[in-house]
C-alpha cells in the first residue's frame, strides 16, 4: 500500500502527539513517551542504554517514503518537519536539532507522486528539479 503522505514517527511508532498530552491511560502515545518506555525496557533487559539529547545538527533524508536520519548508532531513527526531532530507539539518544530543506513540502509532494514507497528517496542535496526530472524520466504523471 502506498501512503499519501511521507511518514515520520506518527505513523511507524503509531503515537499522536511529541510530548505526553498526561491524558491517563494515554501516557505512552506520545513520540516521548513511546522512546522513554522502549529504552527503560531495554534497560531492564540489561542494556547500557539511557535517554539523552544532542543538539548537534544531524541531516533528515527520505528512505522509502519515510523521514528519517542517520544516527551514530547505525540506526536510522524517523523524524518529521513537524516535530523536528529524532528519537533513537537503538542508543537512546535524541536528536533535538534535525535539520530539513526548507523545501520540504515541495520535496515531498514530488515523491507522493511516485507510486511504489520505495521510490520515495531524497538526500540533501537533490533539488526539487532534480526529483521532477528523474520523475519525468521514469514516465510518472504529474
Ligand atoms: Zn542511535
């Protein structure tokens, strides 16, 4: 299934909100909440993990239709332009400071025109000419 927008932690962790809305019951469906319970089960099972956030600038890409970033870890944890940050749920870490084209809603309306997800890709970089072009060159309907 092809989805109609590029997807970001709402839709592959499934949460509603970034931070806790302290709603009960609702606790973990928030990107914030979700990272804290996945690294204190990881902790539990014995491993040297704990949250913590860098500032540093980390570069978001678009892999098979999803936002994501290339964290240290060799993970490759989802973001968004909306929530700007990326939570890794293999070390730990939060990336607080991601950083997007300023183009993105033109980036990724291109790719939603693509219909298989894994011809959804962008890296810095790639103007939303080039996408066009190599949209054109694939025989895609604008
Ligand atoms: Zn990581």
């Amino acid at each position: 299934m092809s989805h109609t927008v590029i997807l970001g932690p709402r839709e592959h962790h499934a949460v509603r909100t970034l931070h806790d809305e302290h709603v009960p019951g609702f606790a973990d469906r928030s990107y914030s909440g979700a990272h804290d319970l996945a690294i204190a089960k990881m902790k539990q099972h014995g491993m040297r993990v704990d949250v913590h956030e860098s500032d540093a600038p980390i570069a978001a890409r678009i892999n098979d239709g999803s936002w994501l970033v290339d964290c240290g870890c060799r993970n490759a944890p989802l973001t968004s332009p909306a929530w700007g940050v990326a939570y890794c749920f293999g070390c730990g870490v939060r990336h607080t400071n991601v950083v997007f084209p300023d183009e993105h809603g033109a980036i990724a309306s291109v790719l939603l025109e693509r219909p298989r997800m894994e011809n959804r890709n962008w890296f810095p970089g790639e103007s939303v000419e080039d996408l066009r072009a190599q949209n054109r060159a694939h025989g895609v309907e604008e």
